[in-house]
C-alpha cells in the first residue's frame, strides 16, 4: 500500500517534470523514467504482460527515438524555445488537457460495480486458441484485427519517415555509417550482448503463449540488438531500396493478411481460425510477424536515409 | 532452516538497500561527473548484487535463482559500459585512463 502510493505520487512528479522540462533532452530522460514508473505500477496492478510492452516499447524505444529525435533538434532548440505559443492557444491547450483529465477521472469513478469485462469468456474459450496465455489469445485470436492494424500503422510511420529523405539520398542506407572501432567498449559490448539478447529475444517471443512476453515485446529486443550491432559500427543500415529489405519488412503483415482471407474458407469469418489448427496458424503468424515488426523498429530509429545510395 | 534463510535475505537486501542509498547520495553529493560515476556503480553492481544474493536464498526453482544472476551480470554489462562511454564524453573524447 506505502509502496503504490509512493509510486502514484513518483509517477505524477515524473510526468509534471517532464512536461514542465525546457531542455527537450531533459524532457527524454523524464519521459523514459516516468515509463519505467508506469511498467512497475503495471507490475503492481498483476499486468506484467502490459509492463514488458510499456519497458521494451513504450519507455525503451520509444525513449530512443526521442533521443535520437533531440539531438536532431539540437541546432534549432536555442530558436524554438524562445517563441512561446500566445496566450489564447496557452489557455486552448490547458482547457482542452482538464476537460480531457476531467472526463477520464469521471470514467474511472462511475464505472458500474462490478466493472463489465469479457475476462470470464476468454477464460471459457482459451482452450479453443490453443494457447495459455489469455493476453497472447486476445491480441492473436479474439482481436487479432487490433493487432494486424497495429502492424500495418508501424510500417505506415515507416514510410512516412522514409519520405523525408532529400531526393537524391533516396534508397539509401539510414543514418550515419559508424565507424568501427575494434578496441571500444561499445565493439565489447555489442560482442558480448548480441548472442545473449537474441537468446533472450526468442525465449520472451516463445513464452508469450503461456506466460508473459510475446511478438511485440520479443520484437523490441531484436530491435534493440540491431540497433546496438549498428551504434558499434558492426554493421551497417541497409539501403532502404533493397528489395529483400522490403520483403521482410511486409512479410508478417502480409501472412497475417493471408491467414486472415483465408479465414473465410476455412472458418467462416475474416481472422477465423479453424480450431483444430489454431495455434499451428498462429505460429506461423508470429514468426514473420515478429520479424517484420524488429525490422521496421530498428529502421523507425536509425531514421530516414542519410547516405548516398549506391548506385 | 527457513529462519537462518530468511535472515541471511535480510541481511543481504539490506546491505544492498544501503548501498543503493549510498549511491543515490553520492550520485547526488559528489562535485563532478566522474566521482559522481563511481559512486552510481557501487548502488548498480554492489547494490543489486547484494539484492539478488539475498533473493538467492528464496528461491526453490534454481533455473529462476539462474535468471536473477543473469540479471545482475547483465546489469554489471550494461553499467560498466555506460560508466565507460559517459566517462569518455565527460572526458571531452580524451581517454585518461581512468578506471572506475
């Protein structure tokens, strides 16, 4: 009980920091904090699916992407900081947090006791998906149309951030190649970790159909070792116009789909699986699925295109 | 049995919780970025590997009481490093040898 309170009191001084922060990289270190606060009051609240989701992506990644986001804000920041918006936008803004705060408060406090909920269904059901985790059995089965938007948003922002790269460096590889240099601690570290996070990385794909983790979170790590491999000048960025790249990149969604169509002829309903082969579908979802998905997260931090394109 | 267990965990959390404290203020206190360092990676490798010696004794699974120290090398990987690179740009790229 003193332990949650003290969170909830951390959690909304983090968040008040953060948004009160002038310096943008402050502003990400706060953000990643008060992320890391959130997955260990997901921890508290029995989630700890939604707290490896909120560590790996939501504070991980995404803090990763804001850094990579400021120190690209650097050389304009001294400018930006010193327009401050008017007055009435000032107040539009302040009116529209409380109103939207108020509302969500209001939600929380009048919810019917006790709170409608299918988790009684799911329970009943779950045999039927072939898995044991009900987290993995909603995002995969029962709302597997959630999850294949998801997908199909990330590749979306991928493009989207592909687009802001100047013509002529069009297709090239993203980012700054970095120098390898054999005798530094990064070289070590990426040397050591590699084996060990890809280990890693497919045990939390594997288990999340029993326990805790699954293709996102499974994802992120790959991701993340990816990214590492690339900071240490291991290896570089692919060129974005590489066409193996680009398969990769739709093949989960793409098989998702597939299954998905299928679905009709063989259950009945788009994302139907028949129950006999149910986990054996999903499987075969998650693999490329979860292989697209560190694809596309490694390529949303390494940026748009920066180096020529070889022609 | 399970009472000397349970007092051996004790001891060892709460050695760890000191050191964490003890590095949380100097990590606070200390004058410049590099006493600072050192004083962060007594909480991170003295700290959490008193912490989970401590949880060590609770555990009944042995591949859990595995991940747990798996968790404290990696943490000592990941720490030692980050000391490293952050002692290097707080060095201005200059490499002193400095050991922390």
């Amino acid at each position: 009980m003193a332990l949650d309170a003290v969170l909830a009191v951390l959690v909304v001084g983090v968040a008040v920091w953060t948004v009160a922060a002038r310096d943008t990289f402050a502003a990400v270190v706060g953000f990643v904090a008060f992320g890391l606060l959130v997955a260990l009051i997901w921890v508290r609240l029995a989630a700890p699916d939604v707290a490896l989701t909120e560590a790996a992506l939501g504070s991980g990644l995404t803090g990763g992407l804001l850094l990579g986001a400021s120190t690209r804000l650097g050389r304009t920041e001294a400018e930006a900081t010193g327009e401050l918006p008017g007055g009435l936008l000032q107040f539009a803004a302040a009116t529209v947090s409380v109103l939207v705060s108020a509302g969500l408060i209001a939600l929380v406090l009048l919810l019917p006791e006790p709170a409608p909920t299918l988790a009684p269904k799911v329970a009943a059901n779950i045999a039927a998906t072939g898995l044991q985790n009900p987290v993995t059995a909603v995002l995969m089965a029962y709302r597997a149309i959630d999850t294949l938007l998801e997908v199909m948003v990330l590749l979306l922002a991928l493009v989207g951030m592909w687009s802001l790269a100047p013509d002529h460096l069009w297709g090239g590889a993203p980012g700054r190649r970095e120098p390898a240099d054999p005798d530094g601690v990064l070289t070590f570290v990426a040397q050591v970790l590699l084996p060990v996070g890809i280990l890693v990385a497919i045990h939390i794909f594997w288990v999340g159909s029993v326990a805790p983790g699954g293709e996102f979170q499974g994802a992120t790590i790959f991701a993340a070792m990816w990214i590492l491999a690339t900071m240490a000048g291991l290896a570089n960025t692919p060129p974005v116009m590489r066409r193996s790249l680009r398969l990769l990149l739709i093949a989960g969604p793409a098989v998702f789909f597939a299954i998905g169509l299928a679905g009709f002829a063989i259950a009945g309903a788009f994302l139907a699986y028949p129950a006999d082969y149910a986990k054996l579908l999903i499987l075969i979802i998650e693999i490329p699925l979860t292989l697209s998905i560190a694809t596309t997260l490694a390529l949303l931090v390494a940026g748009p295109p920066e180096q020529e394109p070889q022609r | 049995m399970s009472l000397a267990l349970d007092a051996l965990t004790f001891l060892a959390v709460a050695a760890g919780g000191f050191f964490f404290l003890a590095g949380t203020v100097g990590l606070l206190r200390f004058p410049d970025t590099l006493s600072r360092l050192h004083a962060l990676t007594k909480a991170d490798n003295l700290g959490l590997g008193l912490i989970v010696l401590g949880l060590l004794f609770q555990m009944e699974d042995p591949f859990a009481a595995l991940k747990l120290v798996a968790v404290w090398l990696l943490t000592l990987l990941a720490g030692g490093a980050v000391t490293q690179l952050i002692a290097h740009a707080a060095l201005g790229g200059r490499s002193a040898g400095v050991t922390t």
